[in-house]
C-alpha cells in the first residue's frame, strides 16, 4: 500500500507540471491558433530573474530571500508581463499571417529571450537554494512524500479550480471561451479582441512563472534550457488532449506524467533507459486512433 502511494503521488507531482505546462500553450492556441514554442522560456525567465547576472556556478539570489508572500506575486507578474509584452511587441502584428508563420515567430523569440539570458547570466547552469525546507518529507499512510511534491499537487488543483472559476463566472473568462468557439462571432457580438488576447496571454505567462518556481526549487539549479523539455511535453499533451481544448491538454499532462512515472518503475532495469520510446510509441498510437486529439474541440476553424 505505502509503495502505491508512493508511486500514486509522483505520478501526480510529475504529471501536475506538465498540465499546467500544457494549458498555458492550450490558452493561447484556443484564442490565436499560435503555439507559442517560446512558452517554455517564459519559465527559464521567470527563474533567472531572481538572480543577480553572473557567471558564477553558484548564483546570487536577488528577490529571493523575500518571503513567500512578496516572492510568489513579484515572479508572477513578471511572467505574466513578459508574456503580455512578447504579444503587444510581436504577435499582435502577425494576427492576419498564417499558423506557420506565427509559429516560427515563436521559435525566434525564445531564441531572443535565451540570448539575453546568456548575455547575462552566460550558460553554465546555476545552483540556486530556493525554499530548501520544502524538500523534506512528510508521512501520508505510511508513505513518505517530499512535502514540495504535495505542494505541487495542491497548487495545480488549486490553479485548475481557481482558472475554472475565471472562465466560468467572469466577463474576462466568458469572453476567452466565446474567442475560442468562434472567434470571428465572438467580435461581432462586441469581444474587444485586444482584450481577450491580452488576457489569454497574462493568464499563459502566469502558468509559466508558477512551473518556474516549482522547478526551482525541486531541482535547485536555474538553466537557460530549463523549460524546453516542459514544453515539448506539454505540447505533446495538447496535441494528444485536441489542440484548443483546456480539459484535454489538462488531463493528458497528466496522464503522460503519470505514465512517464509508471513506465519507469515497472519497466525492466534493461529497458529503462528506453522508457520515452515506449511513451512516445503510446503517443504515436493515440494520434493513428484520434488524429485530431481525443477531446478535439468542435470548432476548429482558423481564427483571428
């Protein structure tokens, strides 16, 4: 029973990053049709800003000896202000090109936002001590689980509900689902389209500081590549969870965490280090099943 908590929390812990992963970029793709691969240097970002510039192995901590209370909101105003100006400075004059084009754009700003951070900070990963005293572990029937682990589940839920909230009870929010179902009505019944894409945006640049904290502090290192093994998985759970649709890439987040950690643990000692072959297999197989995503929104239409 302790082994299957065990396993049950990580799996939860590992998939939770991923589905916040996954609907920052399922936000923007359901109100612009844009995959915004620069998503997962918003996270490195967010890290590295709680630096002083150095070249030093060992980083300086700038804000992060601020307590919890004015360090959480201060790096997620700053995801969500780099997210807001990456779309004021690039993507609004891109609205009328096609998903290719936008696509590529994003490419480039995450290779401009890498850039400065390696003009600042050079490449050499940094040991950071964020928080340390959340590594230890609590007991829960028997099993022991890093209390930052139980956190990261908590704070996802917490997010999911809260965002839930946001969608469903807001004039912000109704305006983001009517954009996503068709965003063309959605203006000519008077959605200010600046409004709901600077939203969308903010609400993505959130998502992405609150993974880059989590990181933080479970790895204890800040990395200019940080967020690009997040994203390429996220991206994948939005693929497979039906590009657009918020529960989707919710749920396949997920479950790719939750299978990652499964297919580790019962995989044979051999086998893995071959364990994303296999994950990525099921992912082939998914796709040949449902080509569009298993929770594929009905309207998928081009937008903006």
């Amino acid at each position: 029973m302790t082994a299957v908590l065990q396993i049950l929390f990580d799996a939860l812990a590992v998939g939770s990053i991923y589905a916040l992963g996954a609907l920052g970029i399922a936000l923007i793709f359901g109100v612009m049709r844009l995959v915004n691969f620069a998503h997962g240097d918003y996270i490195a970002f967010c890290v590295f800003a709680m630096l002083v510039p150095s070249t030093d192995v060992v980083a300086i901590v700038l804000i992060g000896k601020l307590p919890a209370i004015l360090l959480i909101p201060i790096i997620l105003l700053i995801g969500a202000v780099i997210s807001v100006l990456s779309e004021m400075l690039v993507f609004r004059h891109l609205r009328n090109a096609n998903p290719a084009t936008m696509m590529i754009c994003s490419f480039a700003l995450g290779f401009v936002i890498q850039h400065v951070l390696l003009m600042f900070y050079s490449s050499r990963p940094k040991a950071i001590n964020l928080w340390s005293n959340l590594s230890l572990p609590v007991e829960i029937f028997g099993a022991r689980i890093p209390l930052l682990q139980l956190l990261t589940i908590i704070i996802t839920f917490v997010i999911l509900v809260a965002l839930m909230w946001f969608l469903k009870r807001t004039r912000y929010g109704l305006e983001m689902r009517a954009a996503a179902e068709d965003f063309t009505m959605a203006r000519m019944l008077g959605v200010r389209a600046n409004r709901v894409i600077m939203t969308a945006f903010a609400v993505s640049g959130l998502l992405a500081a609150s993974i880059g904290l989590i990181l933080a502090t479970q790895t204890g290192v800040a990395d200019i590549r940080m967020g690009m093994p997040i994203m390429l998985v996220a991206f994948v759970a939005t693929v497979i969870g039906g590009l657009g649709s918020l529960p989707g890439a919710v749920i396949c987040g997920l479950l790719i965490g939750a299978a990652s950690v499964l297919l580790q643990v019962f995989l044979p000692l051999d086998a893995r280090p071959f364990r994303d072959a296999f994950l990525y297999s099921a992912v082939i197989l998914c796709l040949l099943w449902r080509p569009d995503g298993i929770f594929a929104p009905r309207s998928a239409k081009q937008r903006v």
